[in-house]
C-alpha cells in the first residue's frame, strides 16, 4: 500500500509548475561503500581529507575523499549496544560531530539511542528508550579508530516512544554543542511536550561541552556533565529543579527537527521539522524562537493554544495531498511526505547554485531548493531541482561547501549543477 501511495504521490508531483533554479544532476562518490542506511557524513575538520560516514545501525567508517571508497575502515562500532532500541525505525547511532579543537585535542561526539533496563526505567512514566550523547576520543596509536575506553557520558535523555528522535549533533559557529530533539514520539503530542519548557523533548538544545554545571536546577548535589551557554535563552528563570524551564533550551516548539544547518555566509540556521499528517516545513531557527508545534503544524491550526500566543511561522512548508495546496504558503511546491532537511550551498564546483538552500522528501525522492533574502526576510525563489524515487535519508557537506545526499540504499551522490 505504501509504494501505491508513494507512486501516485510521485506522478503528481511531477506536474508541480517549475520554478526558476537550476536543475541538479546527481554524481555517484564512493561507489564501494554500500552499507545501508546512512544516515549521516562529515569531514574531519583536521586537513586529512577523511569523510566519516554514519550507519543508523551502530557502526562510522571512515573513507578517503576521492577514493571509491573501497579504502574504509571501521571507525566505530557500538552495534552490540543496540542503538536502534529493538527495531525502532527512528532510533540508531544517528550522527557524529567533531570538537572545534579536533585537530589538536581528538574529541568528537555520537548521538545514539539505546533501550532502557527493566528496573532503570524512569519513574513515574517508565519510559522504555533513552537517547545518549557521549564524547568519545580517537585512539593515540589509530588516527582512523575510535577508543571506546575514552567515553564520557554527557547526556541522557529519557524518551517515552520509539519515534521523533531528532537526533543530530553540530557545533555552531560560536563553538556550541547544539541537538534538536523530537518530541518524544507516538503521534499528535500526546505529552504536550512542544508547549513545554521543562522538557528537554520537542526542542534545539545548545549545551557547552568544555565545561561543568555544579548546583543544577538549584540543587548542590546536582552536577551535570555540561554547562549551560550564558546567553541561552531561559538561563535566567528561576531553580525548580527539572520540573522548571530547562536552561539548555535554544528554541521549542519543534515535532522532528530532521537536519539542520548553518548558512556559512551569513550565521542562519535552517532547519527542516518533520511534520505529522499534512505538513511539512523549513524553519529559520532563532534563539528563543517557539516554532508552534503542537498548537501548529507548519502554518496551520493543528490543536488549542492560548489565545494570544505567538509563534516563528515556517520559511517554507508543502502539503501531503494535492487537495491542501491551495492553502499552502507556497500553493505552486509539490506534495511529499516527510522533510530531509539539507545546506545552503556555497561551494565552488556549481556557481548556479550558490545561495540555494537544498532539502528533499524522505518518501518521494524529490529534491527542491529555495533562494532566501535575509534583508527583506522571503524566499525570492524556489522549486523542485530533481525527481527521484530512491529514498533521502540524509544531505552532508563536506569542508569545501559541496552537497552531498545519502540514501538508504547505501549509495551516497553529490550534488552539482551546470
């Protein structure tokens, strides 16, 4: 049922009206690393030229740039730990994110998701899964493995279902450790945690990994492995231990913030926010910003809120019927089913598209782009750049600002352009 679904969605979003942007051809790299499900790759930020590729299940190999790929090694490997918790289809070892100083102190950091022991679940709501983040180093006698010994645990994060893991670490341009959470998985919200600030679910954390919090929530005895960004935006509300606004907080109100990333030219975060059954969308992520959810899905009602509130409306979304484009923001985006966030390129190999902020469609394969004014705030244009049927699990680039897209078939493209 689910290829019928997605083959007439297919054929309709091939009739979407063209816009003005280049169209993207997709060039195969590393043919020879066939794992599948890849759900995330970075360049080392040292020089060496060396991608390190993600698997959801458990396992980074790291590969030369340039090669086929036939060259990779066995980075790390915390399959036995489980990451996908079971079979959980949104769980896994879902990205890694290197230390500003990599190339002088070897840090680096996993996000991964693990099952909770029958008798550690947390009470009173026994939550089954808890999503982990740990540092780790790279061995002092392997330049191309990870010592396991080395682990530090720097946050746990109790989760009650077995979707809506976000799941992505990236350090931002001012040296923080930002995670976008989902939240907390089922469907509609069940536990109202977008609204809620005194849940670290349904949000974008920024957490600084070169200190220690002593005196948590208030509480002496309270130490946390991280410290809290001076400037984060609840910083200063008042100690009521975790039932109070969590001071990690960046920005709230987000379902299944699925890839996010930084403008290199101007600082702006985009992010691409999963949506629940019509909506999906593009957020300019501010601090402090409130993105709605679950008040809103994309631009529209989706349940009660206060009378009054404000929230960050989407840059862009698009619909999962054809029957719901004449009230989408932008009514001439084709359909999809489940948002890819991606980059803003601004790399040298394909000029045309400079400026262009690229994501896809998980289902359809459909990739599009949009050109953003920041001055004027508006997308000036955009449209589909490629339709595909292989399934996006990911967008990467790499230390050059080139595009590459991950898919979960294990084939991994880069994106150019005439």
């Amino acid at each position: 049922m689910k290829r019928i679904l997605t083959a007439i969605l297919l054929g309709l979003g091939l009739a979407a009206t063209a816009q003005p942007l280049p169209q993207i051809t997709l060039k195969p790299v590393l043919p020879k690393l066939t794992i599948e499900r890849p759900v995330w790759m970075s360049e080392a930020p040292d020089s060496s030229g060396r991608l390190f590729v993600v698997y959801q299940t458990g396992r980074i190999m790291v590969v030369k740039k340039g090669s086929d790929g036939g060259d990779a090694k066995e980075f790390l490997n915390i399959e036995a730990r489980d990451p996908k918790a079971g079979g959980q289809n949104e769980c896994g070892l879902l990205s890694i994110a290197f230390h500003p100083g990599f190339a002088t102190n070897q840090l680096f950091y996993v996000y991964y998701n693990q099952k909770n022991p029958a008798d550690q679940h947390t009470q009173p709501l026994n939550f089954p899964i808890r999503s982990v983040v740990s540092e780790f180093k790279v061995s002092a006698t392997n330049a191309d493995l990870a010592d396991l010994k080395s682990e530090r645990i720097v946050l746990q994060v109790p989760q009650p279902f077995g979707n809506h893991k976000g799941g992505e670490l990236a350090f931002g341009p001012d040296g923080y450790l930002y995670l976008g959470l989902g939240d907390g998985g089922a469907g509609d919200d069940p536990l109202g945690n977008g609204q809620s600030t005194s849940t670290l679910l349904a949000k974008m954390l920024r957490l600084d990994v070169n200190s220690r919090t002593s005196n948590a929530f208030g509480d002496p005895s309270h130490h946390l492995e991280y410290g809290i960004p001076r400037d984060n935006p609840f910083v200063n509300e008042p100690n009521m231990g975790e039932r109070g606004a969590r001071k990690e907080i960046y920005a709230y109100g987000l379902r299944n913030p699925w890839r996010y990333s930084w403008d290199p030219a101007t600082g702006a975060l985009w992010c691409g926010d999963v949506g629940q059954n019509l909506w999906e969308e593009v957020d300019l992520i501010v601090k402090g910003g409130n993105y709605g959810w679950s008040v809103r899905e994309g631009a529209h009602h989706f349940k009660p809120g206060p009378d009054g509130a404000k929230y960050i409306e989407p840059v862009m979304e698009y619909a999962h019927r054809p029957d719901l484009q004449k009230v989408s923001m932008y009514p001439d985006h084709s359909i999809g089913l489940c948002i890819i966030g991606g980059y803003v390129y601004r790399g040298k190999q394909s000029p045309a598209l400079d400026g262009v902020y690229i994501y896809g469609d998980y289902n359809l394969g459909t990739f599009w782009g949009f050109r953003y004014d920041y001055a004027a705030k508006k997308v000036t244009a955009h449209g589909t750049l490629l339709q595909q049927a292989d399934n996006i699990d990911s967008f990467a680039v790499d230390a050059d600002g080139e595009i590459y897209a991950l898919m979960q078939d294990g084939k991994i493209f880069q994106i150019t352009a005439p």
